[in-house]
C-alpha cells in the first residue's frame, strides 16, 4: 500500500497551513472583541521553512494544500509561499480560505502564482448583521472579493457559512436562492459549540428540512477535499453542501493534517495534540528527520474527536490552529 495512511487505514494526502494567527475581522464565534494575544513574528514560520515541511510531506504523499489562517491574507507577500508550493513535484492542489474582505486586491495575483481555487467564510448577506457578526467587516468588501475571484478562474469557488440560531439561520433560504439564482456553491456548517455558544448551535438534520421548502435536494458529486456532503436543488446551477462536525460522524472520512502558524503539527482539529516542528527545522533536521516526525503525527492521529464528550477539549482558539 503506497502513500500516507493513519493507523485506522485512512488516506492522509491533505495538509492545511497556517501561515498567521492574525486576522482583520473578529468573528463571534472564532475571536474575542479585543482580538488575541498574536505569536511574535519571529516564531512564525518562514515561508522557506513551511516550504521544506512541504516538501517533505509531498514526498509522503501529500497532494492536497489548503492554506489559512487568522486570515491569509493579512500575511504580506503569500503569492510567493503560493510561488514555492506551486514547485513542489506532488503538490497538484492549492486552494485558499479567506474572509474575503482582501480578496478582490490579491486574486489575480495569487491565482498568476499558483492558485487553484477559494473558499470564502460568509456568515451573512445583510451589510448591517455581518458587521454584527464580524464586528467590523464591510459586506461590500467581501461580495467584491467573490467577484473578483470568480473574474481570474479562482474556481470552484465555495461560500462557507456558519449557521447560528437566532443570529443568522434566517437566512439559510436567501443563501440557497443564490445556489439557483447565481450559481453559488454554499457550504453550511455546523457551529462547534464551545463554551457561551450552546444555544447558537443548529443541526445539519434541522437546516435540512428548513431547506426542503425549497424544493427536495438531490446528491451531487462535487469535488472536493474535505467532509462536505454535496447536494443541489432542482434547477440549481449552484450546490449546497453540508459540514457536520457535531451531528454526523465526518472524522471517518478525515484525510487531514494542520500545520499552525508556529509550526506545530495537529493530527486533529479537535485536540490538543501537537508535534513541535519548528524546532527541529530551524536545528537543521534533514528532510528524512522532518517525514519521520509527519508520520508520528499521522500515527497518533484519533479514530475520531471528542467534542460531544469533551467540549472543552480544546485550550487554543479556532484562528490559531487554522479551522
């Protein structure tokens, strides 16, 4: 059996980069009002060294590279991290999650470097609640930045949506009028209820039967890296997808790796767990030293998250381990 595997026989050939724990909009759910106490630049990884943790993992059998944040793009110069992955022999994907609110200045630039394609998070289509939600970001901003994306080839491009009662789950129908309207392809995403944000959360089975006004959703086969399970509705140009962390098992289906902006690699989002590789490149590990410490990783990767049980589990915000 050739490539990447865990210890339950899952394929690992996706690797999501963070490259800052930064970000220019305070999300409810992500961020508090006041921001966090961000990583000295210094502790960061260098995009040469993210590069070689790259390389090393492609030589494993990664294929897939999804790079996020904070937000990424408040990080000066990616499309030359873009630049070096592109060389990488392995490396057939780069895509790109992003609020939005800069996309329309770097896409063009970013897709001449390499990039394949964007996931944009998009909690609302009302200005006045996504600057409730976001705390300051500009709608305008951001539907600019889809259209700009859209304009260069930065497709697919995906809409992911945090569905929260009583915030923004009136909203899911005016999300999927665009499905059929515009052709957008929307993701909805169960909230991962931590402490505070219980009464926000909404299940995948209740968002789908609010959906079935609209018509009855049929499977369809988007491409994808991720636990998204894809449908459309009659007509529909557009798809919707959902993500279900909480109320459908998707870790079976996990094919993942997270490298955070300091350089520590995470098995799972969902725990704690790490392994420290910023050290061991900046003492010179070799590229065989680095691939052994990515398969300690992908060893002790989980059969599956505890959030149900264990809410709790995770110390670290979601924009510092990079969703």
């Amino acid at each position: 059996m050739s490539g990447l595997y865990d210890s339950f026989l899952r394929p690992i050939n996706y690797l999501r980069i963070s490259v800052t724990d930064r970000c220019n909009l305070r999300c409810i759910y992500c961020m508090p009002e006041k921001g966090i106490q961000p990583f000295p630049r210094d502790i960061l990884l260098t995009y040469e060294e993210i590069y070689l943790i790259t390389q090393a993992a492609a030589e494993l059998g990664i294929n897939k590279v999804r790079i996020t944040g904070g937000e990424p793009l408040v990080r000066t110069h990616l499309k030359k991290l873009i630049a070096l992955i592109s060389q990488i022999p392995g490396i057939d994907d780069i895509s790109l999650t992003t609020n939005g609110a800069l996309l329309s200045q770097q896409a063009e630039e970013l897709k001449k470097a390499g990039l394949k394609r964007v996931n944009v998070s998009l909690d609302s289509l009302r200005p006045e609640r996504y600057r409730e939600i976001t705390r300051r970001g500009r709608l305008e901003d951001v539907l600019q930045g889809i259209a700009k994306a859209k304009e260069v080839g930065l497709e697919p491009l995906k809409i992911n949506t945090v569905v929260m009662r009583g915030i923004n789950d009136d909203e899911l129908l005016d999300f999927c009028r665009l499905t059929i309207e515009e052709g957008w392809h929307v993701r909805f995403i169960e909230l991962m209820p931590f402490e505070g944000q219980e009464d926000w959360f909404i299940s995948i089975p209740e968002m789908w039967q609010r959906i079935r006004s609209l018509g009855e959703l049929e499977p369809y086969p988007l491409s994808g890296n991720g636990p998204a399970k894809y449908y459309r509705l009659p007509g529909a140009k557009g798809t919707i997808g959902f993500i279900g962390p909480v109320s459908e098992h998707i870790c079976f289906r996990c094919n993942r790796l997270r490298l955070t902006a300091e350089g520590k690699l995470r098995p799972c989002l969902l725990s704690d767990e790490e392994i420290d590789l910023r050290e061991q490149v900046r003492r010179g590990a070799s590229l065989e030293e680095i691939k052994e410490l990515i398969r300690r990783a992908v060893a002790s990767k989980p059969i599956g998250h505890r959030l149900r049980r264990q809410p709790g589990d995770i110390k670290r915000s979601m924009c510092q381990i990079g969703g």
